[in-house]
C-alpha cells in the first residue's frame, strides 16, 4: 500500500468588478513577495471549511465583509510535486464574489505592499504562477483544471 499524503489547503477570494479583478502586491511574507496576487487568500485552519477560511480571510486581509451566499465556487487546485514531502502538496479552494460590504482595504501593510484593480486581459507581471494561470482562464471563459504538477514557477 502507497502512503498517503497530507494536503496543505487554501482559499483564494477573487474580487471582480466586471472583467477587473482586485489583486495585492505581497511583501514581507516569505513566499513570491514583490509579485503580485490574489487580494484575499490563506491557509484553511483546523475546524473550518474551505469557505468559512474564505470569508475569515478577507475580513482579515481586506476589512470587508462578504456572505456565504456570494462566494462562487470557481475551481479547486491540487499542486503537487510527484515526490514532494506533505508540504509540497497542496490543494487550492478559488471563489469569486461580485458582492461585499465595505471598501478593500489592506488590513496587514507588513504582507501587502498595495492594493489595486486590473482587467483580466492586462494582468500585472510578475504575477503569481498559478493564480496567473486561474486569472488567464477566467479571461477566456476556459474552466481552469483541477491537477496542476509543479511546472509553473513559485509552486511549492
């Protein structure tokens, strides 16, 4: 029997605006800071769903408030490398919402440099690989997939 692996999962929000998405430029946080990314995302914690973190998240990262009800689902990510230890494997909840209370904000100026919107078609670089790669396919109406090995840079 093949030992089993343990996931590491995440939940993204991406805040759209008609075909404009809102993004951060992360900074001092360790992973592809100075690129630019997803406004609302994080690790899902102990006892929560993937859709409680995401709701958590951007209350946290953004100062919004946003309802169960108008999160979308949009796709889930399983990034992995085929020898990778547990940390290594990952799998990635993406939402969207067109529906929040308050203004975005960033909530954490020590993890986000910036805050600002773009249209899906002139996405800034860098870019975080595979949340390009999400971003790329809502702007051609192609449904992302679900696996996705370690090809793109920056995956873990």
């Amino acid at each position: 029997m093949s030992e089993r692996i343990a996931l590491v999962p995440a939940s993204y929000v991406i805040f759209r605006r008609g075909s404009s998405v809102l993004l951060q430029l992360r900074q001092g946080t360790g992973y592809m800071d100075g690129h630019w990314a997803t406004a609302a995302a994080g690790h899902v914690e102990a006892g929560e769903s993937a859709e409680t973190a995401a709701i958590r998240e951007v209350q946290e990262e953004l100062g919004v408030g946003i309802a169960a009800e108008d999160l979308v689902p949009l796709t889930a990510m399983h990034r992995f490398q085929p020898q990778g230890t547990a940390l290594e494997q990952r799998v990635d909840f993406f939402f969207s919402t067109e529906h929040w209370s308050g203004e975005p904000r960033i909530m954490e100026p020590d993890k986000a440099a910036e805050l600002q919107w773009f249209a899906l078609d002139a996405l800034p670089s860098p870019l975080v690989p595979h949340e390009r790669y999400v971003f790329e396919r809502m702007a051609t109406g192609i449904a992302p997939i679900i696996n996705l090995e370690t090809s793109l840079p920056g995956n873990p």
